[in-house]
C-alpha cells in the first residue's frame, strides 16, 4: 500500500494493493485527517506558565535567537504566564528541544482563537509584537568573571549575546552602539562600593583602588569620584536620547547619589586624599536624579552603606522564611510597558539581599512606578520609570536564587533554577526593547 502526496495541493492519492474498497476508503480518511492536522499546524507557543514550561529562563533565549532571525514574535501578555508565539519551522522545534524549552505546536485556527480571546476588552491581556532583536552592553570591569553578576549569568544561561564595556567606551561616546545597558554592581560614587570597614587590608581591594585610580589618571582625572561621575553623566544622556538602562544592587543608588552630587566632593580622605566638602548633604541637587530624592548619605566611612534610599539594615523584621515581594498588576491593554517587565508564572517573587536590598517607598519619586514591593517592610524591590526619551529599571539585590551573596561565596548554578520568578524580571528587560512601540496611556 502506497500513498502519493502533491506538495503544493491538499489532494492526495491512494494505491492499494489487493485492499478491500471499503478498507481503503479507511485509509484514505485518516490520511487525510493526518495530513489535515500537520498542514494547519503552522504557529509554535511557548508557554510561560508554571505547570507547563521546563524552563523559562532559556524560553527567553529562544524569543531572543529568533529575533536574530528577522523573525517577529508575538507577547502574550498575562496569557499563560506571558507567553511567546512564533513562526512554526523545524529548526525552531528542533532548537527548543535542544535548549529544552517546552513548546506546543497550533494550528491556525487556534492561534487565531487565542488571539480573539486575548483581544477581547473583558481580558486583561495583550499580543505585543517583538520585531528585532536589541543589542545588548553590560557595563561591568574588565576582570570580572560572568558570575560575579545576576545578568551576566542570566544572559549566559539563556544564551543571549552581550557584549562587555566599561568606563574607557562610555567616555567615548561608544553606547550609541547599544539598544539595551546593564549596569554591574558599581559604586558610581568614588568610594569603592564602601568596602574600606571590612576589607581595606584585603589584597583584592588595594589592587583594585590602585587599577581605578591609574584608570581615572589614564582618562584625564585627578580622582575616581570625578571620571565615575562622568561615565554616569554619559549614561544619564543615553538614556534621555532614547536608550534602555537596567540596574540591580548598588548600582542603582550609587547612580542616583552620583548624579544628585555634581559638583559637590562627598568623599572622605580614605577613598580620594583630601576632605569631603562642608555640608555637602545641603548641596545635593535632587533634581538630576533619575529615581530618589530627599535622601541622606551615609557619612560613616566604615559603614556599608551609601544611604538611606536602602532598606538592608531596615529589614530585620521580615524572616528570611517570608521574604517575599509581590509584583504590581497592570492594565496590558493601557499599559503594556509595565506589564511586560512583571510578566511572570507567579505574583510571589522570592526576596534576596544585596548591598542595596530594597528601596524606601518614601524616597522614590511619585512619577516613577513601583513595579514589585514588600508591603510588610514598606520597600520597594522592583521600579521602572521614564527619562526623557529612554526608560531605566532599577532591582534590588545581588542574586535571585542567593540570599545572601557575600564576598566570595560560590556562583549561583542555574541549571539549579531553570525557572527562577526572580531572574525572569531580568530577562522581562532584555526583552523590553524588542517590542513595537506604542504610545503608553497612562
């Protein structure tokens, strides 16, 4: 028994073989129901919920590599955890079960039915179109290893390409280049992330104050607090000529300090030889800032800590056993940006420490959004906003899937946690530039 198949039509042809005409007449409807079923499959889903997805975080990289393909791809916003709907090809089966990524096959008819559904104005939910794949910098010292950082690792594990710069390409003008940055754990204000209490007589920090400081010179000045406030005026102006910037842990607040003190010495002599200004708490201009203001700096030299925009010593009521945040719900159909960056298969997102935990609510400006927060401690852990052209996210915390990472303590393994709620939010921002440009609502 044979069957023919025309390639370009939906008629078929059946030969049998000393077959009964009521037996081939079997065999040729359930041919036809196969070959049916395989020509209207023609849409891949990628699942984002928790019951059906093996693993999110290299869902992300899927969405990403077939961006790279000139492919567009549809985000189903709050649908199934916020799901991914591409083109149907074999080598884009053949990549997710590679990467291990859980997928479904659709026909037309029913991706157009998930479509209608998500469509309809009594659902909160949205199909937001990722046209190309954002080039991606990450901002982050020469020497360090990609697992010294949340998003290094992330984008690694994920297998999403970036590309490392530092303060010599920011100087020079090179983020044009770049669609999407993330800021490492910098300290942005000159005083080596306010390690001197603990670690001043470490090898590792008398070698790596020496390397800034010959850095500092090799550009043209005379302190590192003078070219670290330059590389993050140079960030502020690519963010306001449209670019995206993501910063997790001390990068966030050492930002916003750096920027609020222009023009103002805040170093004590330990971190750049000569006194810090009188009153230099009076002269911050909150004006600059990009997401703080009315805070106050940390004076004490031999504190780890910057300011009190940071919640770390103020969380010793919340358990480790209940530390969680729960992330803001939003109108996709209103306000499709913040909704994508708290699309997730859980509200609950497990918390983690860092040198900047969390933020005080108090000291976030009204304008910008607070995406994820722990209520019980009045903290802020997730928040996003808008600056002239260009948008930035600021997350607290070092890790995700570490507590409490301290110096030296062993890289995460995120073969360990394929479907982390908490490096999910990272991945969200990685996506955020792709998508099709709307005017926002609200």
């Amino acid at each position: 028994m044979t069957y023919l198949f025309k390639n370009t039509t939906l008629s078929f042809r059946a030969v049998t073989l000393g077959l009964s005409k009521g037996k081939a007449r079997n065999l040729t409807f359930i041919a036809l129901l196969f070959f049916f079923s395989n020509s209207f499959a023609s849409v891949i889903l990628i699942p984002m919920d928790a019951e059906s997805q093996e693993n999110h975080l290299k869902a992300y990289g899927i969405t990403y590599w077939v961006l790279t393909k000139q492919q567009k791809v549809q985000w189903l916003l709050n649908y199934r955890g916020g799901s991914f709907m591409l083109p149907d090809g074999e080598t884009i089966r053949k990549e997710c079960q590679i990467r291990g990524v859980s997928f479904e096959v659709l026909s037309d008819a029913k991706a157009e039915s998930i479509l209608d559904g998500i469509g309809s104005p009594s659902q909160n939910q949205e199909a937001v179109i990722l046209e190309k794949a954002p080039k991606i910098a990450v901002y982050s010292p020469k020497g360090n290893q990609p697992w010294d950082d949340a998003v290094t690792m992330v984008l690694t594990y994920a297998e999403i390409p970036y590309i490392t710069i530092y303060d010599e390409e920011v100087l020079d003008d090179k983020l044009a280049l770049y669609d999407w940055l993330h800021l490492h754990h910098e300290d942005f204000t000159g005083q080596y992330g306010k390690f001197y209490g603990a670690y001043r007589a470490a090898p590792w920090y008398i070698e790596g104050k020496a390397e800034a400081e010959a850095l500092a010179q090799k550009l043209g000045f005379n302190k590192v607090s003078e070219e670290k406030r330059a590389v993050a005026l140079k960030i502020r102006n690519y963010v306001i000529g449209g670019g995206f910037m993501f910063a997790m842990c001390s990068a966030t607040d050492s930002f916003d300090i750096a920027l609020a003190s222009e023009g103002v010495d805040i170093c004590e002599p330990m971190f750049d030889g000569d006194p810090s200004d009188a009153n230099y708490q009076g002269k911050l201009d909150f004006s600059r800032t990009f997401a703080f203001s009315n805070f106050i700096l940390e004076r004490n030299p031999l504190r780890y800590e910057f300011s009190s925009i940071d919640m770390t010593n103020q969380r010793r009521n919340v358990p480790r056993e209940s530390d969680y945040f729960s992330l803001m719900e939003f109108s996709a159909k209103w306000d499709p940006v913040p909704t994508m960056l708290t699309q997730n298969h859980t509200v609950l997102v497990k918390g983690f420490m860092g040198q900047t935990t969390a933020f005080a609510r108090d000291q976030v400006k009204p304008t910008v959004m607070v995406l994820g927060e722990n209520k019980l401690n009045s903290e802020a852990r997730y928040i996003h906003g808008i600056k002239g052209k260009g948008f930035f996210t600021f997350y607290g915390g070092h890790d995700p899937e570490d507590y409490q990472h301290r110096v030296g303590d062993p890289k995460t393994e995120l073969e360990l946690h394929p479907t982390s709620p908490g490096y999910r939010l990272i991945l969200n921002n990685v996506l955020f530039p792709a998508a099709r440009k709307k005017k926002q609502k609200t």
